[in-house]
C-alpha cells in the first residue's frame, strides 16, 4: 500500500521549536558591580548639582553683601565689561565704557552701582538698567533700550538737528541707529515741544501715534513708506491723526477707532481714486463706511484744510529758556 509523502509546504524548521529556556540569570557579582555604577553615577550629578548651587549662592551673597568678599579679592581691578540689551538694542561696549567713564584700575567694591545706573538712565534712550557684580573682575549690565517710531527736527542757533521718538513719546538723540532705518522714519509735528533741562517732555498722545505706526507697518507696509510726515494738532481735541503720503495726499485717521479697518479702507480707495499729476487729495477715515475723497486739481483753487505740514517740522530752541 503506497503512502503519502509528507507536504514539503508543511516542513517544520529548527525556528518552529518551542524554546522554553530562560534568559539567564544575573549572578549575584553583576547585580552588585551594575548597583555601584548606579550609585557613582548618582553620586556625581549630586556633587556637581551642589557645587553650581554654592557657586550660585555664593555669587549671589557676594552681590548682595560685598562686605563677605576675602581681602585678596578686594584688590583685584576690574577687567571685563558685560552688555546685554534688548532684541533689537543698539548700543554697544564702546558707549557703555564712555557712559561709565569708570577709572582704569577701579575694583568692583570701589563702584558705586546706583551712581553708574543713574549714569546709563541719563541717556533717554536706555529706559531701565541692571548692574550685578561678578566677582573676582566682571561687571555685567543689562538694558532695556526705547526703539525709536519717528522723528522731529529741531534747530538752535540756525542749525538744524534730527531728534527721535520712541513710542512713549520720550525724545532721544539716538545712538549707533541704522541711517537707512532714521531716513524711513515719518516726521512729527503740530505739538508743542517744551524742554527739560538738557532734553525735552514726552510728546503726549504718542501712545496712539505709535499703535497706528506699528498696524501700518504690519498690514500695509506698502502704504506706510509712502508716508512722510503725521500731524498731532487735531489729536488732543478730536482724536485725529493726520498723515501727508509723497504724493502730498493728506489721510485723516480716528483714534477711537480700529487702525486696521481704517488702513483696510485706505487701501481699498487708493488703488481706485485716479488724480491727475500734480492733484492733492484727502481722504477723511474717520466717519466709519462714509469716507469723504476731496481731489483738488492743479491750480484748482484752495487746497484741503489741513493741519500744517510737518516735512519735517521744525521747532527753534533760541526761545526756549536756557538753564
């Protein structure tokens, strides 16, 4: 009687056998050696975790308490300056070694910090500063820094300087700034500017002027750079903002209302009011969805009332009281 030959297909390999062996066993020597290892791993990150934390205290005491500081290291001048400022900061080591003025072998025990700090503060462009002692030799300072949003130009004896304006309204010289970024900058007018010893009172009202600036800049970039002068006369009364674009179009903004729907507006009509070369426009926003368009054609009469233009404004400081 012949027989089935078994089903090549159903051939079991050596994988197919059942296995039940264990793993083997850590001897009683590997699970001892691999719980020492453990224990000098642990041990070392607690000894450096402990000697960052006394070298932080430490640190921090010293700044707080100088009188602490050992005898070698009172001797020992200052070597080393550190800056850091805000994003977007432009001052640098080489104003604040001119603003400290601080004497060449000067030790950080000898420095008066409130009275360095009243010398960075000075400068209306820093608005807050921080020194810290960093013993044996480094000073370190920190700074927040005013951005300026636009310019005014004032003159004194005939000549004429550009100051800037930060969005608090502060006015500042302005050091190490970008000339490309000044000469994009808008000019202020139509406000009185009255001064304070050596520099000048916040302009008030720049907390609005500041907000329409910055909606420009982030939602019509295009129109923003064609903008040259703002006029703040009708802001304390009305709560208007006046601005004169290059193509002497004068745009009238309401602060009391959204500065985006309004540049929305703005730039809605400016791709649809046509003027021939040499026209002047206004453009009045602050009647919500009725936008009165005023074109005045070359040597048609009267221009818009408007606030005088501030391309740039010009304030003389010959009749300010001099102390």
């Amino acid at each position: 009687m012949a027989r089935a030959l078994p089903d090549p297909g159903g051939i079991r390999s050596w994988r197919d056998i059942p296995q039940p062996a264990s793993p083997r066993v850590m001897s009683r020597g590997g699970r001892w050696r691999r719980l020492l290892q453990t224990l000098r791993v642990l041990l070392l990150a607690a000894a450096v975790a402990g000697l960052g934390g006394l070298a932080w205290f430490t640190a921090g005491a010293l700044s707080r308490d100088p009188g602490r500081v050992p005898d070698v290291a009172r001797s020992v001048p200052l070597r080393r300056l550190e800056l850091a400022t805000t994003a977007g900061g432009v001052l640098d080591l080489a104003w604040l070694r001119r603003t400290l003025a601080l004497p060449p072998t000067a030790t950080l025990l000898e420095l008066d910090l409130d009275a360095l700090r009243g010398r960075l503060l000075a400068d209306p462009q820093v608005v807050s500063a921080t020194l810290t002692r960093q013993f044996p030799d480094v000073l370190a300072v920190r700074l927040a820094e005013r951005t300026p949003v636009a310019r005014i130009r004032v003159e004194r004896n005939g000549e004429a300087r550009d100051l800037l304006v930060a969005s608090d309204g502060v006015v500042f010289p302005g050091v190490n700034q970008d000339p490309a970024a000044l000469a994009a900058l808008p000019w202020l007018a139509g406000f009185a500017l009255h001064p304070a010893g050596d520099t000048f009172r916040p302009i008030p009202g720049m907390a609005a002027v500041a907000q329409l600036l910055a909606d420009a800049q982030y939602a019509a970039m295009p129109l923003y750079r064609t903008w040259t002068s703002l006029s703040l006369a009708r802001l304390a009364a009305d709560r208007e903002i006046e601005v004169l674009t290059r193509d002497d179009t004068t745009v009238v903004f309401s602060a009391a209302r959204d500065f985006f729907v309004q540049l929305a507006t703005l730039d809605y009509l400016a791709t649809r009011v046509r003027r021939e070369p040499g026209s002047r426009a206004r453009i009045d926003l602050t009647l919500g969805r009725n936008v009165p368009v005023m074109v005045t054609p070359p040597g048609g009469g009267a221009a818009p009332a408007r606030a005088p233009s501030p391309a740039p404004g010009r304030f003389s400081l010959d009749s300010f009281p001099q102390r």
